[in-house]
C-alpha cells in the first residue's frame, strides 16, 4: 500500500529542475472534481479492459463516417527542376 510518508520519501528524491513540473501535477490532482480514485484493488489489466473499451466504442461510432464523402487524393502537379545536389 502506497502511503503519504513513502510519496513524501520519494519527493526527496527529485531533482531540483522538476520541482515544479511536480508541484503543479499535485495542484491538478488535488483541485480535480472530476478525479477517479482507484481502489487498491484495481489492476493494470482492469485499467486497460476500460481504456480498451473506450477505444472500441469510438471505433464503433466513427466507423465508416466518410462512406458518403471519401477522401480522394488531387492531381500531383508540376514542380520546377532544380540543380542536383552534388
């Protein structure tokens, strides 16, 4: 179980530069209304099962989208010769 004391230890850790990169990711964890707090009994695995799923469900509603209006590639055109690079 991560705890605030081992968080704290591992603040020591950090090099000078990135205090405040690290100070303003703690400001937005703490003043987010809409944060998800994960319960410690959550995996990785289940974390990626939702990321997944939101994936999929984008897929599923964009699919095929442009059917009526597909994208076509226009003439190439003429470009100057130039010198050969030597």
């Amino acid at each position: 179980m991560i705890t605030k004391e081992l968080v704290k230890a591992e603040v020591d850790k950090v090099q000078d530069k990135y205090l405040e990169v690290l100070y303003r990711i703690i400001k937005a964890l703490i003043n987010s209304p809409e944060l998800a707090v994960i319960a410690p009994d959550d995996t990785i695995e289940a974390q990626t099962k939702t990321e997944t799923s939101s994936w999929h469900n984008f897929i599923e509603q964009t699919y095929g989208c442009l059917a009526d209006d597909p994208i076509e590639r226009g003439e190439q055109g003429q470009y100057e010769v130039r010198e050969a690079i030597e």
